[in-house]
C-alpha cells in the first residue's frame, strides 16, 4: 500500500488554478523532493497532502486512507512543516514544544519526548531563549522539532531551507536526511543543489502541473541525451575535424584551440577523443567531462 497518494488532485482558488490532475504515489520510506519555481503549486499541493486544505476536486489519501475523511487521524501520522514556519514568538522553545506536545495528547513522558527533539534537532544551546531571540537557523530547528513531536512516520517540510545561510542550511539538512532513514519524507525546494543532496527522488512541477517524477539520478540522464566535454589541444585545427568523427554530435570553440563538443547517444566519448588526438598526432592539454546540473534538467522539463 502506498504511504501517500495523490489521485487527480486539483485545485482552484476562486479562478486561479492552482493544481492541475496530480497523481502521484509515495511508498514508505522515500525521501522525496517537490522541486517547481515560486507559484507552482508545491505549498498548495503539501497542504492538500496534509488534509489543511481540500482539493477541488479528486482525493488525496495516507495510508490508503482519504484525508478528507480522517483529517484528525491523518495529522497524527504527519508532521509538517508549513511555509514560513509560523512559531509563538513569545514563547520559549521548550514550553513551546511542550505545548505541541500536549496538543496532539501525546502519551507518555513530555519532558523526555521534549528534551529528545531538543537533543534531536541541535537545539541544546538554544533551548532557554524565547522563539523570537532565535536566529532563522534555530527557529527552523523549533519548526522541525514540533514537526517531530508527536513521532510521526510521514514528514512533510514546505521549503525547510529557504532564507537559511549557508552553515544553518547544511545544519538543517543533515537533520533531515537523518530523519530521511527511518521515515517517508516530502519536501519541497525551489534548489535544486537540495534534491541532489537530500532526496532520492524528484518530482518536478511547475504551473499546477507535474513535468517530471524520476529517481534524482535518471533526471540527470534526462537532461536531453547530452554529454558535454571541454578539451583543450595543443594544436589548432578547424571545426571540420571534430564535426567529421561519428562519436560528436556538436562542437562550439570556446577559445583558441578549446572546445565545448557534445556526443552522440549520452556517450562518454573521452576514450575516443583521446584515440583521434594519438591518432593525428594531436595534443590533448585538458579534458574534462562537464557535469549534468539539476538546473539544465528543471531548464529543460519548464521550458515553453
Ligand atoms: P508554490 O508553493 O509552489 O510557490 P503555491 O501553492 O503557493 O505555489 O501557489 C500556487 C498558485 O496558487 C499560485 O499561482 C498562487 O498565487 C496561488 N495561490 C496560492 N494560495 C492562494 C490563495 N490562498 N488564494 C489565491 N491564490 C492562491
Ligand atoms: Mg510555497
């Protein structure tokens, strides 16, 4: 049974098309990323997922179960992170967390289920601080712990990362590929060095619709059936050379005897660049394979 189903969502508000036929299954245990620009649909579709708000139409269910039915049972199984993580800002952090402990009548020892999160989540030298003295790094720590609180087994963070520097950034997501092993996580992102780093699976939408919905790696591959290498000779030649061989598919010159060449059918062609340049007595001075970045994939999927 999948963890979380979304079976032809989509929603309006008012005229505004938000989501347009999601489907999409999510089985126990993936960490999944919902990569789209600002305006998608990823907040709207989270908060569908996480029964806040209802479709206009078709049904989104957890655990086979249809969260419009159950909302109250569903949240039990979720933790979510909503966009901007609203927190009382007057409240210190362990009261607070308190305070979401005892909402969601979680049963056994607050003080123990709090100082674990606490511990969790890397709060220990901010525990004593009210929420609004914390940095955005800390608070998106508080976020992510009342996130935690009741031990659900689905996590659904909206845009975990987003106006976190650097350090705070790798912080929050070392917490959450952590969390990625033992539970079935969404999150959303519009970076994509993030579904790279934390996600084992993407789901790309853009304007209300999904563009794509792969294994993160097979993405790469999509990224139109290129491989570019730059490599440099030591001598200078024209372009007819390179256009001739039967392993190029395109070659621009990026400076004097340096050349940005595209392969045929996704192949790794340095093995036969290096043949041809033995072969015409040729040089190579440089030869590097360059990488297939996220951004070329989302480019290619969002394109008009
Ligand atoms: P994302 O999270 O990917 O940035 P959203 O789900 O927030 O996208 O928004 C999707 C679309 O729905 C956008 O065009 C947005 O303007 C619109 N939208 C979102 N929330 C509301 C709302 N409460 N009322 C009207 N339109 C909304
Ligand atoms: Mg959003």
């Amino acid at each position: 049974m999948a963890t979380i189903e979304a079976q032809n969502i989509s929603k309006y508000y008012g005229k505004q098309k938000a989501l347009s036929n999601i489907n999409l299954t999510i089985k126990k245990g993936e960490v999944v990323g919902l990569l789209g620009p600002n305006g998608a649909g990823k907040s709207t579709l989270m908060k569908i997922l996480t029964s806040f708000l209802p479709p206009t139409s078709g049904t989104a269910l957890i655990n086979g179960v249809d969260v419009q039915e159950a909302s109250l049972d569903i949240r039990k199984l979720i933790g979510y992170l909503p966009e901007n993580n609203p927190l009382y800002t007057d409240m210190y952090v362990k009261e607070y967390l308190r305070f979401v402990f005892d909402i969601y009548k979680n049963p056994g020892n607050p003080n123990q289920a709090v100082d674990r999160l606490i511990d969790l989540t890397g709060l220990q030298s901010e525990y004593k601080k009210k929420i609004g003295a914390l940095s955005k790094g800390y608070r998106q720590r508080v976020g992510l712990a009342q996130a935690l609180i009741h031990d659900p087994e689905i996590l659904i963070f909206d845009e975990p990362t987003s106006g976190l520097d650097p350090n705070q950034l790798i912080g929050i997501r070392k917490i959450i590929t952590d969390l990625g092993k033992e539970k079935t996580v969404i999150l959303s992102t519009h970076i994509m060095q993030e579904v790279e780093a934390v996600c084992d699976r993407v789901i790309i939408i853009d304007k209300g619709r999904i563009v794509a919905d792969d294994a993160t790696i097979n993405l790469f591959k999509m990224a139109g059936n290129k491989q570019s290498f730059r490599v440099e000779f030591k001598e200078q030649f024209s372009e007819n050379i390179l256009n001739q061989l039967p392993f190029i598919d395109k070659v621009q010159l990026l400076s004097k005897n340096e050349w940005l060449i595209e392969s045929k059918d996704n192949k790794d062609i340095r093995e036969d660049l290096f043949k041809f340049a033995v072969a015409n007595n040729y040089n190579v001075l440089s030869l590097i394979q360059e990488e297939q970045k996220m951004e070329d994939v989302f480019r290619r999927l969002t394109e008009q």
